[in-house]
C-alpha cells in the first residue's frame, strides 16, 4: 500500500460510526425513551416536586427516542 493510499483510508475513516458509537447512540435513546414513559407515570404530587407541570412532562414523552438535547425550559423546545 502507498502512502498516499494509507492517507485517504485514515482520512475516510473517521466518517464512518464504529458499531460501539451505533450501539451507545441505541443504547442512549432506548433509556430516554424509558425515562420519559416513566416520568409519564408520576403523579402531580411528584411532578411538583420536581418543578414540572403535566404540560413539561407531555412535551418530554412527545420527543423522539434519539432527542438527547436538554430542552430549555421556559424557551420553547431548543
């Protein structure tokens, strides 16, 4: 193998997910989605609690498994 041909393998590879990075990702929205079932679950005396009213916690269980973003609350959803 050249060096030139080494060079573009090492340049290309990083653009490629490693199957570790694809099984955390699977990983990280399976538990989010299961958190936000579970915060579903809780009552207004918990919610409160935790400074969360049931519109918080029906916006949170609306959002898809791989959104792993904090949402600011009291600015919309971003």
């Amino acid at each position: 193998m050249s060096a030139r041909t080494e060079s573009r393998l090492r340049v290309a590879s990083p653009a490629l997910p490693s199957l570790a990075g694809l099984w955390d990702g699977l990983r990280r929205a399976w538990v989010a989605h299961r958190t936000r079932r579970q915060l579903m679950e809780l009552d207004e005396h918990l919610l409160h609690d935790l400074g969360l009213s049931r519109a918080d916690v029906h916006r949170e269980a609306a959002r898809a498994p791989w959104d792993l973003d904090p949402v600011q609350r009291g600015r919309g959803t971003a």
